[in-house]
C-alpha cells in the first residue's frame, strides 16, 4: 500500500507564546517579525519560520492562544514558550531551560523531552496564579506556563514543546521592581543564546 508522503507537510516552523509586548519586543526587532492578517496578536517571519503571538498574562491566557496559534499554524511546528520567571536565588538576567512545569493549583506536571544536549541551564517551574514576593521552593515561579503545556500538548508530543525563562525577581529584588525596559533589556542580552536554540529545533 502506497503511502501518501508527498501530501503530508513536512515544512517545520516554531510558535512562540510571550505573554507581554514587552517579552515580544526584542524577539520581534531581531527576527524581522510582521504582523499578521489573522490576528493583531500575531506577529511572523515566513522566511526564518517563526510566528509569535502575545497572549496575555495568565495561564488560562497562555492555554487559549497557543490553542489559537496551533490552529493557525502547520501541524509540524515545535511550540516554545519564552517569558520572565522568579526564583529565591538566581541572579536577574539569567536564562533557563524549563525541565519540569507544575500547576499549583492542580499539580499536575509536564516534562519537556530535549533530543540534544544544550548548554543551557535547566530548572523546574511551579505556574500560579498571582506574582510571588515569596519563594516557597528551589524552584522558578511564573504565570503562564502550565496553560501553555496544556494548549501545546494537545498537538504535538513532549519533545516538540519547551520554555525558556529569564529571571525578573529574586529574593533581594522583587516583583516590585520590575520594569517594562528591564524585560525587554534581559530579553534582548539573551537572544543570540534563544536564537540558536530555535535554529536547533528547525534542523532536527
């Protein structure tokens, strides 16, 4: 039996989910992202296979439009999550791979599956549903990424899914002292290290 190879869409394209414009900003200067006809909330580059799209704050946020954006995209995409995360005691401006994604109300968990080695630092990630001045555990601390897994894994399995977080709060500078330049400055010290990871998903 013959199979139907050639009607199958093998083209790979990423979807990236920010929460913020200010997330956005830089990842969209430096890709040459333009906004799309489908929505005021997607932004895409056709030629480097990227489309972003901002959700909003919140994981219920972060679920509905990485549901949005995987309807209007190729099956064949991997889904990347970037955004700002807190921890007790990693310095602000460090990256992080997302090893482990836990609601805290529910507490279920995701597990991101990488098919290579990255030199990125890994930590596990407890999503809430308001900002912590208080970091119960060694853990990073955000608000969007279990509804991100949740939408994404509705598509595509766990090696196609990942976030990266950058740290925007610590126990000696909180969430008070957050700044809309400053997300958009540690984002754009990180991009060359971001880019290359989505070059690596593209190729495998």
């Amino acid at each position: 039996m013959k199979t139907k190879l050639k009607n199958m869409d093998k083209t790979k394209e990423i979807n990236i989910v920010v929460a913020m414009k200010r997330e956005a900003a830089a990842l969209i200067k430096y890709w040459g992202l333009k906004p799309s006809n489908i929505s005021k909330k997607i932004f895409l580059n056709k030629e480097k296979k990227i489309n972003l799209l901002i959700s909003g704050i919140g994981k219920n946020n972060a679920e509905e439009g990485t549901i949005f954006l995987a309807e209007k995209t190729k099956k064949n995409s991997f889904f990347l999550n970037i955004g700002i995360a807190g921890h007790r005691d990693f310095k602000l401006g460090e990256i992080f791979l997302v090893s482990k994604v836990t609601d805290n109300k529910t507490n279920y968990n995701w597990y991101p599956t990488m098919l290579w080695k990255t030199k990125i630092q890994k930590a596990p990630l407890i999503t809430v549903r308001f900002p912590k001045l208080r970091y119960a555990t060694n853990a990073l601390y955000d608000m969007e990424a279990s509804g991100f897994f949740k939408g994404a894994r509705k598509y595509v399995g766990p090696e196609m899914v990942q976030s990266i977080k950058i740290i925007s709060d610590n126990k000696k500078s909180s969430i008070l002292n957050i700044s809309s330049n400053k997300i958009e400055n540690w984002i754009e010290r990180k991009i060359i290290i971001i880019d290359k990871l989505i070059k690596e998903f593209l190729t495998i």
